[in-house]
C-alpha cells in the first residue's frame, strides 16, 4: 500500500495544520455535544456514531450519500440531516469553522473507526 505513508502523514498533521483550515479536537468536542445547533433530543454524534460506526472511510471523496433511504450531495448536507433529525437541532451554517472541524473530524474517524480519546460514555 504506497498510499498509506502519505495518508498516515496527512492525518497526522491534520489536528494542527491550518492549511486544512480544521481543527480536529475541537470537531471531537463537536461531535460529543447534545447541545450541537442547540439539539434538544438528548442525543449527539457518539451516540448513534460511537467511535465511527456507520461512516464512511472515503467522506472526503464521496458526493453521493444514501442516508436511511434519503439521497444526499455532500457531507455538509447529511452533517445537517443528522443534526436537524437526530439532534433535533438547527443547521450550522454550511461555511462555518464549526462545520468544517465537524466535517474534519468526520473524515478523520471514518478512516480510523477509532479515537481513544472518545469517552465510553456516549455526549457530553
Ligand atoms: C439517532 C441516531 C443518529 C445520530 C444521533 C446521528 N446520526 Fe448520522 N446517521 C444516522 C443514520 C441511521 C445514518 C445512515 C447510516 C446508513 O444508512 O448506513 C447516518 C449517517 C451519517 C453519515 C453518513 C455516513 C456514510 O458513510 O454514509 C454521516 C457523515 C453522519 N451520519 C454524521 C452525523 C453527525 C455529524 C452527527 C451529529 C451531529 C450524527 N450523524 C448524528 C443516525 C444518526
């Protein structure tokens, strides 16, 4: 796998490189608030996501996205799905820093589908 050093190193860099723009501990704390787009049902991203069930290893690549039946262009889209429909919440702007660390971080477990530094308990 020639590809895996270069991936390795980018991911390596990711949380601290202002390049990508994304700052991926902050997207972790994103995805474990309730209170994600003020969300009223309780639930955040680890809850029905715990340690990156259900995503994808290539969000960064796809455009299409089949969520629960729905059609969808683009990880924005279904990041805002999730947080209307699950969280019970409001959109994040699209082009906001806190949708592009979420997104970041997405991206970021998706290939991993781990992160030790996810607490056992689900929100917080
Ligand atoms: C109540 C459960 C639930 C919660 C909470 C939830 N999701 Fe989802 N999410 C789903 C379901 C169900 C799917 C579709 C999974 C499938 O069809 O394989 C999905 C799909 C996704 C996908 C597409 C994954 C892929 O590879 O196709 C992304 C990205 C995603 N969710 C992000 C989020 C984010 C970000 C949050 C928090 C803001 C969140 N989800 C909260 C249930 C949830």
């Amino acid at each position: 796998m020639r590809l895996f050093p270069a991936i390795a190193v980018a991911i390596l860099l990711l949380p601290q490189s202002p390049a990508f723009g994304a700052d991926l501990a902050h997207g972790r704390r994103l995805y474990l608030d309730p209170t994600l787009g003020n969300g009223t049902s309780g639930k955040c991203c680890a809850t029905c996501h715990e340690q990156g069930r259900d995503l994808g290893p290539d969000l960064d690549q796809r455009t299409d996205f089949d969520v629960m039946g729905i059609a969808m262009k683009g990880l924005t889209e279904v990041v805002i799905f999730c947080i209307e429909v699950a969280l019970r919440g409001e959109r994040l702007e699209p082009r906001s820093q806190e949708m592009a660390d979420l997104a970041a971080y997405l991206i970021w477990l998706g290939k991993e589908q781990r992160d030790p530094a996810l607490p056992a308990a689900a929100c917080r």
